[in-house]
C-alpha cells in the first residue's frame, strides 16, 4: 500500500480516537534541527513527505551519543494535542526510537513534558496524544535505541495536530497531565512496593488472539519517579497472562492466575524482579475473580471465559504449602448474573472483598450478593440484593473505608456486551461475615457507564474514569471522557476535567504513591482502531489551591516502622501539621476489577509535629501486604505516602 494511503488512513483512526476536533498542521515553512546527523540525513528528511528518506544520528567515522533529539519550529504556535512519530521504513529497524520525551515550547528555550515513555520496536506510525497545549515548538528526545542495537536514533516522518480552539481546564477539577506511552497495551497492572507500575497484555503488545496458551508475555514497567517505562517478555512461566485472575498477595507480590493459558499460576516478585511458576489451579479459568484473605492465602471464582464453562467453583491458595485445594461449600451459582450469553459470561469479574476471619464478601456484579468462608471445605451464605440494582457486569467496587466496612458500587451493565450501562451507585455496609449487609442507593453518576475504573483516594473520595454508555468490548463508541469524584460526605458525584483518549475495555486505572492517578489502556484488539497503548497521569483536586496553583504538600519526614502487624502504633514525624492519615492498600487492576486496594482511615494523637496512629487489629480490615501511608494537612491535600507493610500478628 502507498504509504499516503496508509497515513491517511492510519490519521483517520487516530483522530477518532479523540474527543475533540483536531486536524493535522500544514508543515510549509517548518524548520527543522537535531543534536547530530549523519551527511544524507539531515533532520529536514523527517518533514519532507518522502518515507523513503530519514533523519539519522551520526554513525560515521564515529557514533554520536544517545540521548538524540529532534526539534520542529512550526513557524508560529498551535495548541498542539498529539504528535506522530513514522520509524523509517527501508526495512532496516536501526536508530528505531524506544524510551522517550515529547517535550513542547512557545520560545525554543523553556521546555515541558507532554508524553515520556517507550514505543514498540517495529516500523508502524506511533501516536503520542496529550492535553492541548499553546506551543511553537516540538522536540523528541530519543533516550534508547528501541531495540538496543546501538547508539542511534532515526525518524523517517514527524507529523503534529493541533486543535481550532483552547480553552484552559480549571484545576478545580483536576488536571490531566503526562500522557505515558507503553510499548503495549496495559490490560492489566499492579503498584508495587517500589511504587513502581507493573503492566501487561498478551504474548502479543495489542493482541490476544490467534495464538493463545503460547506461553509467554509481554510485560512492561513504569517508574513513575524516573519517568521511565522498561519492558520484558515472561517466558519462564509459559504462561500467557491475558484476561486472569489477580491479587497482590501477603509479601506485595502480584498472583496472576489463568486467562489465555487457564490453568497456570505465575507470581512476580519485586524484590528480586523476577517471575516464578506458581502450582496450577484446580480448575482452568479466565475472567475469574481473585481476592487475598485475611491469613494471606488467595481465594478464586468464576471464570468462564477460558478453561470452559460453567461450573467454576471456588478454590484456594495456600502459599505456604504452594498449593490450590477446591472448596466444595464455594458453588459459583449464588453468584451468577442472568446475561444473554449463559455462563461464557455469568460468573465473570465477582466483585470480592476478603474480610474477617477468611471470609470472602461478593458485592456483585450479580444483583445478588453472598458471603463465601474459607475454612475447611468452604461455605456459602446469601447476603440479599443489592437494593434495587440491576446485574452490573463490568461496573467498580471500592471499599473506600475498611474499618466501617464501607464499600461504594457504581455503574456497570446487565450483560456484558450490547447492552447500556447505568449510572447506579449504592454504598454496602458490611459487618460480621455471614450477616446481611445494608444497602442504600445515593446519588447516581452524572454519565452511565461500563468498563470504567474507580479508584479510592486518600481522603476516601473515589474516582471514577473512562467507560462507555453502551458496553460493546472493543469499541470507543459512547466513550466518557470527563472523570468524575464520588463524596463520601455528601454522598454525591462531581464531573471534573475530561480525559483525552478512550478509555473503555481493557483499561485500567490505579493511585500512585504520590496520591495521582493511572488511567490507561484500552483494546487489545490487533489491527482494531481502539488500541490504547499508552496512559495519562491525573491530578485530583486536592493537590491545588482554590485559586488553581499547586498546593504546598506536607512531607512524611520519618515513621517509626515500615514494617508492622496489625493492631500495632506507628509514630510518624511530619514536617508540618495535619489532622489525618489513611492507609491505601496497593491495587491491581484488570478488566474494571481491583480487589486489592482498600482505604483505612486513622485517626492521629499528636505531640508537636509528631503524630501516632494505631493499625486495625483484625487483619480482615487491614489486609496482609503493603500499604501506602499517606498524612493530609487541614484542607485535604496529601502528602507523598510512605509504604508499609502490614502483617498477620
């Protein structure tokens, strides 16, 4: 295919990716420059129409040196929103950009980031989208070669679209800010005890079929402190992790379970940064739900989608004994919603939250609710409905507070594809295992959705992004852009600031120690025009001043422990005062599901700048595993949280 053909094609799928009308700049007038070039290619090969030229660094007599960057003075400004990077396309894969910058300017000398990250190594045309910003100038900084075959960096086209009109979003309502690109699309991820974002898709970046149960991987890391994202493709395992089950277990390590190849287990650990092979469940499974219980072990149910269907009863992990043992009293059926496509999609994505004495409690998506126990072959209990909520497959559930048992539930559809979504939200109140919980509807969202992602933050608001109005996997139709944050006071939602790309099946969305948040994703879909392979970095409310500029943050100077049981003191130093702290317990994420993250809040006594809260002493409220510590000053803004870990006493 021609390749004028082939871009604009490829641009007609990138702009309707957006939300918002753009169009790509006339590069007439452009000037171009680099910080090295080898003699027939000069930088000005990059905006010269002809893909069979290209910018490349110096490589004769001697290598230039990474970092390389390339500048465009587009001549007067624009208020750019994405830019597109065409590796050359003469078969050869050198200089082919890997970690990188998008840097934009208005005067050539003050720069500032709009995307970092990693591209895949192959020759497609790369799209870095971002919040629209007034600049003249655009630079991509090259920081590795994609594919480590030396010191160069190359670029056959760089194209940039600007937006007709711009209009400043108020920080009142948070601000979308670095957009993250990854060499892949993150369906699934986990924060780790480094505070560091594991992600992955399939043995493919942006597909998952036409070779499942191939064995392996495609993973890849964001260190949100370097502004770096790593990749590594798991193979030790064989295990293909798309669409599993996941927990962090006891230790911080994330337990991925079933999916592409059903049977398998892998657990990553990252203190040594490496994947071990985990025994094989009882049951092959995908789309199962996985929770940690209170004594650490992992409990899983559902999950039709692989392995085959139905009949797929709970079953437990003991990681001590490196164990799965079927639970008998654990029957799959209490938990089935009545979607139109039978069991293939009726036990998918159980909404399980361990709790009290190995209980498990299951607040959807089914409309009924049930208490599942763990102890010796497992028991069943109904839990009622879930008020006047209709099944609510692919909706969120967040215990936004531990110790009152709390648990907000929002949004979702009564089948899993082609059907609408609803903007229902309840609050679940849960108390001793067995015991019927109260439920009571409070105020809906503004927008329905599915496939979205809630997140708890420290201040036990909720965040709810992405999803679509009417739920079909695969498509950005119905997209919901604006975020929107969830009062626990007022029991009411707020639409904030909208997002700039889809963020719909497949996505995910997780808090970073330094209280913002990752919502990324979307797709998986091969040559499908909804693959997401990228994320932006939200900044909630409560990091700025009524008047819009950032917010001074208290700083944790020091705590007595890092590691503790539950029901222990931890005594912290800050550098100046605040009047709460809350623990958030490190989440994972896929296919909407986030059983991990749980907020505890702790109320402090105080001596000066020094401050001592107590852990929850039932380790059902306070989960075994790692926890971010995170203190808020009087008006709400949090400090950057310091990570703990908690244990069983």
């Amino acid at each position: 295919m021609a390749f004028s053909k082939m871009l604009q094609i490829y641009t007609t799928v990138f702009l309707s990716m957006l939300h918002f009308a753009i169009s790509q700049i006339d590069r007439t007038g452009w000037t171009v420059t680099a910080d090295s070039f080898q003699p027939g290619n000069e930088p000005a090969k990059a905006i010269d129409g002809n893909t069979s030229t290209f910018w490349h660094t110096a490589f004769s007599p001697t290598n230039a040196p990474l970092p390389h960057n390339i500048t465009v003075n587009m001549a007067k400004s624009y208020y750019v929103t994405s830019v597109t990077y065409q590796p050359r396309q003469d078969g050869n894969s050198n200089g082919n950009i890997g970690q990188h910058m998008v840097m934009l300017s208005m005067d050539g000398t003050t720069w500032s980031p709009a995307a970092i990250g990693t591209y895949i190594d192959d020759s497609t045309v790369k799209s870095t989208a971002f919040v629209a910003t007034p600049a003249q100038y655009v630079r991509v900084v090259g920081l590795t070669e994609a594919g480590n075959r030396g010191p160069w960096t190359s670029m056959s086209e760089i194209n940039v679209f600007a937006s007709s009109t711009y209009t400043p979003a108020s920080n009142s309502l948070g601000q979308w800010t670095t957009t993250v690109d990854f060499p892949l699309v993150p369906a699934a991820a986990a924060v780790l005890a480094n505070g560091k974002v594991l992600t992955w898709s399939s043995f493919s970046p942006n597909t998952f079929s036409g070779s499942p149960g191939t064995g392996f991987t495609v993973t890849a890391t964001y260190d949100p402190v370097a502004g770096v994202v790593s990749q590594r493709t798991v193979t030790n395992t064989q295990h293909d992790m798309f669409c599993p089950g996941l927990s962090m277990d006891a230790t911080g390590r994330p337990v991925v379970t079933g999916g592409n190849d059903a049977s398998k287990t892998s657990i990553y650990s990252p203190s040594a940064d490496a994947w071990t092979a985990g025994p094989s469940m009882q049951l092959a499974r995908g789309y199962q739900a996985s929770a940690t219980l209170s004594d650490g072990r992992t409990f899983v149910i559902g999950g039709s989608w692989s392995g085959g269907s139905g009949g797929k009863n709970g079953e437990i992990y003991d990681p001590t004994a490196n164990t799965w043992s079927l639970l008998s009293g654990c029957p799959v059926a209490p938990m089935l919603t009545a979607d139109t496509q039978g069991v293939y999609r009726q036990d998918n994505h159980g909404w399980l939250f361990g709790w009290k004495n190995g209980s498990v409690f299951q607040a959807g998506p089914s409309k009924a609710m049930n208490w599942y126990g763990t102890a010796a072959s497992g028991s069943t209990t109904a839990a009622g409905l879930r008020g006047t909520d209709t099944d609510s497959m692919c909706g969120v559930a967040i215990m936004y507070d531990a110790v009152a048992g709390k648990i907000l539930t929002a949004g979702g559809s009564p089948n899993y594809q082609n059907s609408d979504a609803t903007t229902n939200a309840h609050v679940i109140t849960i108390g001793a295992p067995g015991v019927k919980p109260t439920v009571v509807s409070v105020g809906s969202m503004a927008y329905a959705r599915a496939f979205h992602n809630g997140i708890v933050l420290p201040n036990g608001q909720v965040l709810i992004v992405g999803g679509q109005a009417y739920a079909v996997p695969f498509s950005d139709a119905t997209s919901v852009f604006n975020a929107e944050l969830w009062d626990p006071t007022t029991l009411k939602f707020t639409t904030l600031n909208p997002a700039v790309i889809p963020r719909n099946y497949h996505s995910i969305g997780l808090l970073l120690p330094d209280a913002t948040v990752i919502s990324g994703g979307g797709g998986v879909c091969g040559s499908c025009s909804t693959n997401h392979d990228d994320a932006e970095i939200f900044t909630p409310p409560y990091l700025f001043n009524s008047d819009g500029s950032r917010a001074t943050r208290p700083s944790i100077t020091s705590v007595s422990a890092t590691s503790v049981k539950v029901g222990a003191k931890i005594t912290i130093t800050m550098n100046t005062a605040v009047t709460s702290f809350s623990l958030i317990r490190q989440g994972s994420t896929t296919h909407t599901v986030n059983t991990d993250q749980r907020r505890i809040p702790l109320t402090p006594t105080a001596s000066g700048l020094t401050y001592t809260v107590t852990v929850p002493s039932d380790s059902g409220v306070a989960l075994p595993g790692y926890w971010m510590l995170f203190a808020l000053n009087s008006a709400g803004v949090p400090s950057i949280a310091t990570t703990v870990l908690i244990m069983n006493s």
